[in-house]
C-alpha cells in the first residue's frame, strides 16, 4: 500500500521540492515523537502528501527550520517543525506498517521480524489515538471480507481502502470537511489499492495469493491482462482520475496548489503508465 504516490519532477517547483522533503523529514520526526524511533523506518511517500495535503487544506501553515537528526549530523537542512498533525500521522503511519506486515504474515508467511520492529509504535499509536487506530481496524475488518467474497471485483476489492481514505479525511480535516474532500480521498484510496494490486500481478500469480484483477479476468498475469483487457483497465483508472481531477477542482486552499496540483494531475497518472508499462518503481530522491 505504500510507495506509489509521487511527484512529477521535472515539472516541480524549487519551492515545492523544498517543501516536499521538508515534509518528509518532518513526518518522520512526527514519527519518532508519537511512535518512537524504530518506527520511523516505515517512513512513507504516501503519508508524506498526507501532510501536506491536509496542512494546506486546513490552513496550518507548515513551519521549516534548519535543522540536523541522526541521519544528517554534520549539515544541517530544512525541516518542517513537528506539530500535532504531523505527529498523529506519524501514528497512522506507524499504524498502517504494522498491518501491511501482518498481512505479508499472513499471505506469504514472512515479515515477522519486521512486524515486531513496530509491535511497540503500533500500542503507542493506539493508546494516543484510540479512535484513529479504530479507523484502521474497521478497514482491516472490511478489506478481508471484500477479498473473500464470491462477488470479487477491482473495483469492489478497493472500496474498503477508499472508504479508509474518505473517514481519515473527515477525522483529520474536522469542520473543514466537504463532499469534495471526501471524493477526493476516497478516489486517492481506491487508485492506491489498485495500482498495488496492478503491479503486484506477476508476484500474487506466482504465489497464489488473491488479486482483483487476476480473479476478475482470469489472467495468468499482468502482461496476459493487459494484452485481453487492458482497454477494461484503462477505463478504470481514466474514469478514477476525471472524479479526482473534478473534485480537487472545488477544494480551496488557503495556501497555494502547485504541489498538490503536481503530485494529483500529473504524478498519479505518470505512475499508472508505468505500471501499466511493467517498469520498475522510479525511485523519488528526497534527501
């Protein structure tokens, strides 16, 4: 679940590009303070524009100062000063590590050992924030069931994480929450599943293990499903990304876009083709 959401580079401000790692060193000390130190290697891109996404939306202005951690000593570099909502992402981070290692146990038998690495971030997370570990859970509950239904779809196989998205959103976003913000976290939950379980064809195929798009078109693997149903797939993610775009549209932010412009309209549909296309995971340099 982790890893997709990224931006366009060459069409990325300077000030954006600062603002990006910025945010991304300030989650991860967001990390450290709610969940301590050890789960801060579970440190995502995807909950990185979390943060910056709901600090604009909110109106909380993200405050950088030069700073130094353990991982820059000797040069200091902006960092984005750790608030609450950073550190209570931090926590759903942590959260959302912990399970997505349960359920690698659970499917292929491996990552224990890194499980138990946030076995204790994972119990301070949910005794600071009860309710927002409660929305995991529910999805953890609902995410099972879709996937051992006899009626399997993509699309229905991606509900419970868009419907995780469209509650976090409302948790996190309080009063400032619309039918706009809900849509459009609800569309970025679903494109995260499917474009998971989309490059995931290959490996879930080899080893047995459920996937939407194998089940529903009986493909052998990704390139067998795109080359009998890849016009299906396309539609799926075109439609997806016309309700994002139409959406995000009537969201205000109080500070400016260009960076969640960037990352929405142009880095989602950029890792699409190249999943689609079968290419390795581009690698986003943020430090």
């Amino acid at each position: 679940m982790f890893g997709y959401v990224g931006y366009d580079l060459p069409n990325l401000f300077v000030k954006d590009a600062v603002l990006y790692k910025a945010c991304y060193c300030g989650l991860c000390r967001g990390i450290g303070a709610s969940c301590g130190q050890t789960a801060r290697t579970g440190l995502s891109y995807d909950v990185t524009f979390l943060a910056v996404l709901l600090h604009n939306i909110k109106g909380e202005d993200i405050v950088i100062e030069e700073r130094g951690c353990f991982g820059h000593t000797v040069r200091k570099k902006p960092m984005a000063k750790v608030d609450p909502l950073f550190e209570e992402l931090g926590a759903f981070n942590t959260v959302l590590c912990y399970y997505k290692l349960a359920d690698d146990v659970k499917d292929e038998g491996k990552g224990r050992a890194k499980q138990l690495v946030f076995r204790k971030g994972f119990r301070r997370a949910k005794q600071k924030y009860p309710a927002l570990v409660a929305l995991v859970e529910q999805y953890i509950s609902e995410q099972n069931e879709a996937e051992t239904s006899d009626m399997v779809c993509p699309d229905s196989a991606a509900e419970p994480t868009a419907k995780l998205m469209e509650r976090t959103s409302d948790y996190f976003l309080g009063e400032k929450a619309t039918e706009h913000t809900r849509a459009l976290f609800y569309g970025l939950g679903k494109w995260i599943y499917l474009i998971d379980a989309l490059d995931d064809c290959d490996e879930d195929a080899k080893a047995g293990t459920f996937n939407p798009f194998l089940g529903a078109y009986g493909a052998s693997g990704r390139a067998d499903l795109l080359e009998k149903n890849g016009e299906d797939v396309r539609f799926l993610f075109d439609t997806l990304f016309y309700s994002i775009r139409e959406h995000l549209a009537h969201i205000p932010f109080p500070f400016n876009r260009d960076l969640s412009d960037n990352v929405i309209l142009r880095g989602l549909p950029i890792e699409t083709e190249r999943v689609m296309r079968g290419e390795p995971r581009r690698k986003m340099k943020t430090v």
